[in-house]
C-alpha cells in the first residue's frame, strides 16, 4: 500500500494576501538613533542644568535638577574683566559671520564658474579641490601661520578671516547644486538676449543656486564660530579672541580658581544660542526658496 502526497489546494484568485507580523529587526535602527539622539543631546542638557546652579551648588551635587545661581552667573560673566566675554562674542560673530558670507560668495562663484564653463583642466582643478576637502584643517593650521606671518598678518582680524574665505567643501556644494539647479538652456537663452557672463550668473544662476548657497553658508559660519585651533595658533592678543579660544584660557585659569568653572559653563550655553538663531533664520529662508522654486517650475 503506498501513501499519496496530499495535495494543496490553490489560493483562490483575488484574495487578500496575509498581512506579514512586523519584523523586530526593524526596532534595531529605531533604538540605535535613539541612543544616539541621547548621547548627542545629554551634554547639552547638562550644560543648561549646570549653567543655573552656583559654584557650590555645581561640586556639592550631580543632579539634573536646575539650581538657583543662573542670574549670578550671568552676572559675574559679564563683569568678568570688563565683559571680556563680550567681546569674544562679538570677535566670532565678525569671524563667523563675515568669513562664512564671503566663502559663500567665493563659493558661488567657483562653483557656477566649474558648473557652465568647459576649459581645459576644469577636471583637474575640481579634484584638487576633492583633495582640499579630505585634507584635516589641523594639517594647514602651521602652514598658514608661517605664510600668514611672512606678509605681517599674524596676531590681526585678518589671519583668521582670510584662511576661511577658501572652503574646497564650500566650491563643491556649489559646484554639485549649479550642475543639477541650473539647466544649459538658460544659460544659453540669457547668451542669445545678449547678457553678459556677470549678468546671466547674478540674474539667472544666482537665484536658482540660493538654496544651495544657503546650505554652505549655514556649514561654513558653523564651522568657522566652532574653529579653535586656527584662532589659537594667530592670535595673541585675547582681546582679538574667538568664543572658543576664550572659553579655553578661561578653563585654563579655572584649574587654579575652581569658581570660574561656573563662569565656563554659562559662556559655553550662551555660545550655543547664535547657532540655534542662525539655523532658525536660515531654515526659513530654505523652506521659501523650496517653495518659490516649486511655483517656478
């Protein structure tokens, strides 16, 4: 007697198919970024906790609960040495603000230059621009002291302004944004109106390459206002000092005087606002050119 196969009975036509149980693997990415939202985002709440509490308060305890020292704190950090601290802001936003607005321009201009123009060695200049790109700041930092020391520069606004003003990162944003934003034939239709090459990049490019211009402002000012070791090596005069270098002699001087930690850490919150304000302002801005160019299109 030999046992038959059972045969299965096909699934009718049209029926619904079973719905799959989620996988639990898909829990894995969800709790690696939350592990890594809260490693980014628990020194940042420590350093507003620990900006509202007093020099006794911040040694006696370790709690996230706020204190009551935020007013004093502030306080003495203006007072500090006549509102030194002031200053140092006002030196990163000169720094930041003008370096990050004149990168943007000079960006703009070699990008949309790399974009529209066919030349001999275009290839080869954008790679050593690459290179620019994967090249560590730290490795230039000497470099530009001796040859920014060589023409007098060195301990002046200058010497850390014009080391910024050239972002290879910057160029090929704006090289990678003309080349996908800015179509051939509008170049072309400005040429045929007769349009000079400034024209047609100031009337025509320019507009269409702001969203991407704006993005490289926003990296570039970040970049710049977190900077340290380039201010670090120019400048002499802390006068001259950038919010980072200054919050850096101010620990320095910490070591020996433990009440001054308070003062750090209240100048390092208030360091944080100008990048969140930026980033808000600059977000706006991206949102209106996303839409403008969506009405455009």
């Amino acid at each position: 007697m030999t046992a038959t196969a059972p045969t299965l009975s096909p699934a009718p036509t049209g029926a619904a198919p079973t719905p799959r149980a989620p996988r639990r693997t898909a829990l894995v990415p969800t709790a690696v970024l939350a592990l890594g939202t809260l490693y980014c985002l628990l020194p940042v709440a420590w350093v507003l906790v620990a900006a509202t509490k007093s020099g006794r308060e911040l040694f006696s305890t370790f709690t996230f609960l706020p204190g009551t020292g935020l007013t004093d704190n502030l306080a003495d950090l203006s007072a500090y040495r006549d509102g030194v601290y002031w200053r140092w802001m006002a030196n990163s936003a000169l720094y930041a603000g003008l370096g990050a607005l004149l990168s943007t321009a000079v960006s703009a201009l070699a990008g949309h230059a790399l974009a529209v123009y066919r030349f001999r060695g275009r290839e080869t200049v954008f790679n050593v621009l690459l290179t620019g790109v994967l090249m560590p700041p730290v490795i230039l930092a000497v470099p530009q002291y001796l040859l920014l020391a060589e023409a007098g520069l060195a301990d002046t606004h200058l010497s850390v302004l014009l080391p910024q003003i050239l972002s290879p990162y910057g160029v090929y944003l704006a090289r990678v944004h003309a080349d996908a934003a800015v179509p051939a034939d509008v170049i072309e239709a400005g040429r045929m109106d007769g349009a000079g090459e400034w024209r047609i990049f100031r009337t025509l490019a320019l507009p269409m390459m702001l969203p991407g211009l704006v993005t490289v402002f926003l990296f570039q000012f970040v970049a710049v206002w977190n900077n340290f070791l380039l201010p670090y090596i120019m400048l002499g005069d802390d006068e001259k000092f950038p919010i980072t270098v200054g919050l850096f002699t101010l620990l320095q001087q910490g070591a020996g005087t433990p009440a001054l930690y308070t003062l750090v850490i209240t100048g390092a919150l208030l360091a944080i606002v100008p990048l969140i304000a930026v980033f808000l302002v600059i977000q706006r801005f991206w949102s209106l050119d996303l839409l403008s160019g969506a009405v455009k299109s």
